[in-house]
C-alpha cells in the first residue's frame, strides 16, 4: 500500500524543519558573540547576548548551561577583584566592581556586603582623621573615643590599632616624665654673687621670679657660694648655683623646686626611679646588660632570655640614657645570599693496541689409571704422560675517549659571621671489624663524605661590601681497598682550596687552577721482537691512559639587608658627669643682643653680700578675656561666607583651645582659617583644627610659640562655612574657651551668644 500526502502538508514540514535550523543558527551565532564578550571583559554586554540567545531558543539546555556558567565566573572574577581591591585601598574601584555584580545579579549577597564594608571603611577614615587631628591637639581623650569606636566595629584595623598603641606610648612618657621647670620670669638676668649665703640666694630668687623653693632640712645653713653670670636664663643660673654647692635639684612642678644635699642616702630619700622593659628584636639581652652595667652603672636590671627582655629600674635620666644604649646596639644582623658555581672539568684518553702473545708455556705430568703420581711413575713419564698448557693470544684494539662536566649551582643564605656548609656527593659505608677477647666479632659503620663540600662566612662591610672566607673541598674515590681482614676501605683523591675574598655586592669572583692531570703507559712484549722500532708492536700490546680534571669555582654575593646605622642622635650623646647623669650639658643659653639691655640684674649688697630684687618684670598676664561674633546675619542657599570670631584681652594670653559647635544641617564648614591675634609683632604660632561634621563640632587649638603673649583686640579665628537647602535658619556658637597664661590661674573669659543666621532661597 502506497501513502501519500498532500503537498501543502510537505511544504509546511519543510518549512518548520527550516525555521529551526535558522533559529538554531542565529542561538548559536549570539552564544559565541556573548562567550567573546565575556572573554574581553564586557561582562554585562556578554551575559546580555547570551539572554537573547536562549531568547531565540528557549528550550534549548545547551544556551542555558552557558549563561548560568558564565554567569558564576563573572561574579566570582568581579567578587575577587573588588576584595583585592578593597584590600590595596583602592576604594573607587572596588565599589564599582561591586556595583557590576549587581548589575549582572540584582540582589548579590557578596556585592552588597562589600559594599557595606566600603561604606564601614570610609567611615573609620574619617574617624582616623579625626582621631589623628585630635592627637596633634593634645585632645587625646577624643583620640582615645574615635579609635575606641573604630576597634568597636574593626577589632583587627591596623591603623586604629597602631594609633592606640602610639597614645599608649605617648601616656607612658608622660607619666614617666619629670616636669620641667618653666618661670613665668621670662627676661635674662644678670648675676654678680660673692660669698653669698645660698639659702639667702633662693629665698631672694623665691621673692624675684615666682619660683618657690624647699630646701632640704640637711642643707648647710653655713654653705655660701660666688657666682658671676651675664645674660643668663633663670633656669641656668639656679642649674649653676644647685651644681657648684654640690646639692641637687628635683622639679616638682613648673614653679617648684626641692634643693637637697648631692649625697647617695638623699638621692634614694629624693630620687624617683622608672621602670621600663625593652624588648630586644635583634641584640643578645645578656651583651646589652652588660653594656647598661658598664656605661650606667645600672644594677637594678632582670633579663629574661626566653623572650629577649630586659627590664631596667633607674632614674628617668638613667632611662632616657638607656633607650639611645639600647638603639644602638639592637640592630637587625645584616645577611647576604651567596651564588656558588662549581664546576669540574674531566677529560679522559685510552689507547689500547697491539698483540698480547703467550707469555708462559706449563708441563703437567699425568697419572695412569686415574690414580696419584707415585715416585715410581716418573720412571715411565714420556710427551705423551706429559700435559702441555700455554696461554691464550689477545689482539688488542681499544681507544676510550670520555668528557664530563659536574655542575653544583648551589644557592645559600647565610647571617652576617655565621658559617655555613653546603655537602654535595656520597656518604661512603667504612665498616671496622672488632674482634673481642671472648671472640665476640661485631662491625661498627662509619660514613666518610665524599663529593664538593664548601664552607663560606660572611662578613658584611660597610659600603656594600662583603668579606668571605671560602673552603673548598672537591674529593673522589679513587680505589677501593680490601683489607685483610676482609673489611671494604676507600682510597680518596682530595683537591682543597682555602682563600678569603673581598667582593663588592653583586661582584662574582672566579677560583680555578685546581687541575689534576694524569699520564699512565704500560706495555707488554716479547723479549729482544718487542723491542724493534714500528715492528714490535706485532710482537707485544702498549695501553695509553691519560686523565685531566680542572675544578672552577665562581662565588656572587647578593647582599639582602647591610648593617642600618643608628641615627646620628643615638650615636653620639651627651651622657653627664661620673655622679650626675645627664641627656645635656650643664651650659648658658644665650639670648639675642636687643634682649641685653631689658635684662634685670642682681647684685651683690654692699651689707653681707645678699641679693638686691630685679630690676627686670615679667609680662602682665591677663585678667580678663572676652569673645564676640562678627559676620553676617542673612545668607543665601549654597552661598559661602565668612565668620569672624574677634578676642579682646586687658594682658598677655599664651594660646586658646576653642570649641564651636554649628548647626550640621544648615551649614557645612569648609575652612577654619587662624586670625592675627596670636600672631602679632611677628610671632610664630601654633594652629590646629578638627571638623566633627556628624556631631557638628569644630575643635581649634591655637598658641604663640614665644615665650611672651599677646593682648588687645583681634580675630582669633574665621569659620568659612556654606548654606545648605532645606533650611531657613541655623546659628553658630561658642561652646567652650580655655584661655592660656604665665602661671597657673587662667584669666575668666566671657562667651558671646550664638550667632544665629537666616538662610533664604
């Protein structure tokens, strides 16, 4: 039976049949348009091709397979780049690989929490910053806050982590710190004592300058010195005066001193001592101990050699010295890698020729009947009961040629002055035999070293040069040995070399000339036809041998760390005398030749030689201080203005710690810029600035660096701030002021009202 079918039918078969293929090859055509996308870097161009892919064919598993696979190696190649990223600190562009995983998975976990740990980072940046700016304000409460906060949410930030350690540090110094003597009696002075009483010298120096002093109930009442000085500072003078009277002196704040007797049992009454471990990286604990005993004399030291501790109790000055001891000597030992060459040249020749004839001829007599030779035989022995054996005739032709190279490219790092050893070759078995009284045999192993063993020790030089001192050692066997008691010995062929070198980094220097060169000849002939010329190689054999090796050795120094020299303050410093130690000399500071003439003048009374008061007065400190806005009251949205903040003082101010606080969202600070009042007549300043925009504060430390203030009226400061929109008023304010003086009670000082302004469109 026949079937047949229409012909439209036909025709839309083939129709279908033809569709798909086209489809199937337009799928494929955007499948590998995608795949070469994705491979250039156009993630989201190429994930997009291969979505219309499966667009054309959306049952096709093969489209699907290829987007999903694709899909996770883009996430994964954009989800490491943006961690590396994040990680070298390279912010921007791990936010924007973020935001592409994103783009490619709407909702990605990882993109998302990256980019909270980018928002987290900036956030601890800027409270670094902050941090940082409050440390140089000596704000260090608010430093101690910040970086509390940072470690709260990044226990492991290094740089939160660095800064807490360098506050920790800083406290520490000042804790162990002795204060130091400032008199608000700031002129140079002029001292002409003779003879004087020195407790009648401190009580009229306790009258003149401010400065209070306890003496010691053990200071001689009849103790009286001479004393000339011209153009010297206060502290100098009671320095001279304390040294000469053979007392001492103890800083007990910047106006206060204790004078007692320069003797062992007041130092251990007066003397206050410091504890302070140092943790040696690199010196050995015990060499360091003994040069604190040594140049100190510090006796109150423990070491702990497990950890590379000392722990040292002495004075602060004692310390002080101590650490710059220290610094020399903890330096990191400087090492050196060292490239060795070693290469052995062996040549061998061997020519065997000629005829090896027979050279002996043996006559055996032969028993009858399978039994012994008896005497009686050799009466009947004839050529045929006598055997004959001659020894068998050898040709001759060999020729051996052999060329070997032995290559050691070793490569070894090794500490400055320490040896090393590089072994390369066999480890020989020497077995001894011993044979005991009872005749108990036991053997006994032992390894002989055969093959390049090279000793090398650095000395590292300054200029990057290094001093080596180089063995070498090339050794072979040459024969083994049997001896006779059966044991197995080794006969060993030793080529040495012991030299030192000099070398400059990366210099290679090359030692050779260790040859060995062998010649052996040895013949066999036939008497008298052996010795004819050319002939007589027929009638005997000859055999050449000849052997030579060379042994080069080349050596580079590749120097890795040098010695790091202490800087030039650790290096050379003053340490006091053998009784008093000290970090500076005993000397007068001068002053410039225009404050000569305004210096004061102490003179010796014509009754009894005591002291006369000072001429010379120091600078009235102020006793009332005030501050006061001056600025605009109305701004413009976005407008940038400026804000004066004026003081006014009736005497002299040393510095000001400011704190303001600003609407956050009415305005933004853009700049705190310092005014003139601290700088007047030329005077250097000191100015910092701390911008808290979250919490809307500004913290502002300024000082004069001269030891004289500053009075009148001026700005102190300008705040530059901008207008933000969405708000029609804001106000600016003055939240706490400490003003800075010579002495110890500062000036009240009146706060101004906050300045408020109006912000229109």
């Amino acid at each position: 039976m026949k079937l047949q079918f229409p012909k439209y039918l036909i025709l839309a078969l083939l129709a279908a049949v033809l569709a798909a293929v086209l489809v199937g090859c337009a799928g494929e055509r955007l499948r590998d348009e995608g795949v070469g996308l994705v491979a250039e870097g156009r993630y989201e161009d190429g994930l997009a091709k291969l979505g219309d892919a499966i667009a054309e064919a959306p049952t096709s598993a093969d489209f699907r397979k290829e987007l999903l696979l694709q899909r996770a190696a883009v996430l994964e190649k954009l989800g490491v780049g943006g961690a590396q990223a994040r990680q070298a600190g390279r912010d921007a562009e791990a936010e924007l690989l973020y935001k592409r995983m994103l783009i490619v998975e709407p909702g990605n976990a990882r993109a998302q929490v990256g980019l909270e740990a980018l928002g987290r980072d900036r956030r601890h940046a800027e409270a670094m910053t902050l941090a940082r700016a409050a440390v140089k304000s000596n704000d260090l409460e608010q430093a101690e806050r910040l970086i509390r906060a940072v470690l709260q949410e990044n226990s492991e930030h290094a740089g939160a982590l660095a800064l807490r350690r360098d506050l920790a540090e800083q406290q520490a110094r000042l804790q162990a710190s002795e204060p130091t003597l400032k008199s608000t009696y700031t002129k140079p002075i002029n001292l002409e004592i003779r003879d004087a009483n020195v407790k009648m010298i401190f009580e009229s120096l306790a009258r003149s300058t401010g400065i209070n002093f306890i003496l010691d109930k053990d200071v001689r009442p009849d103790l009286r010195t001479t004393v000339f000085l011209r153009n010297a500072s206060i502290e100098d003078a009671i320095d001279l005066i304390v040294q000469t009277s053979q007392l001492k002196r103890k800083v007990l704040n910047k106006n206060t001193v204790l004078v007692y007797p320069n003797t062992a049992e007041k130092a251990k009454d007066y003397q206050e001592l410091v504890v302070k471990g140092f943790y040696l990286q690199n010196a050995d604990v015990k060499l360091v101990q003994t040069s604190l005993k040594a140049l100190l004399k510090t006796k109150d030291m423990v070491v702990d050699e497990k950890l590379n501790l000392i722990v040292v109790r002495d004075t602060p000055e004692a310390i002080r010295l101590a650490e710059k001891l220290i610094a020399m000597h903890d330096l990191a030992e400087p090492e050196v890698m060292l490239e060795v060459e070693v290469l052995e040249v062996q040549r061998s020749r061997l020519l065997a020729l000629g005829i090896q004839w027979p050279s002996q001829v043996t006559l055996t007599p032969l028993a009858t009947g399978g039994g012994g030779l008896t005497l009686d035989s050799y009466r009947e022995l004839n050529a045929s009961r006598i055997g004959l054996g001659i020894s068998p005739t050898t040709l001759n032709l060999r020729r051996d040629l052999s060329d070997a190279n032995i290559l050691a490219n070793p490569r070894i790092r090794a500490r400055n002055r320490e040896k090393a050893k590089i072994m390369i070759g066999d480890k020989l078995p020497v077995v001894t035999t011993t044979t005991t009284a009872t005749g108990l045999v036991s053997d006994s192993i032992q390894y002989l070293d055969v093959g390049i063993k090279l000793d090398v020790e650095p000395d590292v030089r300054l200029r990057d040069e290094v001093a080596i001192k180089v063995g070498l050692e090339v050794s072979s066997i040459a024969k083994e040995v049997r001896t006779p008691s059966g044991s197995l010995a080794y006969q060993v062929g030793t080529r040495n070399a012991t030299t030192v070198l000099r070398l400059k980094d990366g210099e290679t220097q090359i030692l050779g000339g260790l040859i060995s060169d062998q010649e052996r000849s040895s013949a066999a002939r036939i008497p008298l036809f052996g010795d004819i010329p050319i002939l007589g190689r027929l009638f005997g054999t000859q055999q050449d041998d000849n052997s030579k090796s060379e042994i080069v050795l080349s050596i580079t120094p590749r120097l890795i760390r040098n010695l790091a020299l202490p800087d030039a303050s650790n290096g050379e410093f003053w340490s006091g005398t053998e009784a008093y130690l000290r970090t500076k000399p005993l000397t007068l500071q001068g002053v410039a030749p225009a404050d000569v003439a305004s210096a004061g003048a102490v003179r010796a009374a014509p009754t009894g030689g005591l002291l006369s008061t000072l001429r010379a007065e120091p600078q009235a400190a102020a006793k009332s201080a005030s501050l006061a806005w001056q600025g605009p009251t109305q701004v413009k949205t976005g407008e940038e203005f400026k804000l004066a903040l004026r003081l006014k003082s009736d005497g002299a101010l040393r510095g000001l710690p400011l704190q303001l606080g600003f609407d956050a969202k009415a305005f933004q600070v853009v700049n705190v810029v310092e005014g003139g009042f601290f700088n007047q007549n030329g005077g250097a300043t000191s100015f910092s600035k701390t911008v808290d925009a979250t919490a809307g504060k500004v913290f502002v430390s300024v000082a004069r660096s001269e030891s004289d203030g500053s009075q009148g009226n001026e700005v102190v400061l300008s705040l530059i701030l901008r207008a933000l929109p969405g708000a029609s008023t804001g106000d600016v304010r003055v939240l706490l002021a400490s003003p800075i003086i010579h002495g110890d009670k500062p000036p009240p000082i009146a706060l101004p009202a906050p300045h408020v302004l109006t912000i229109t469109p």
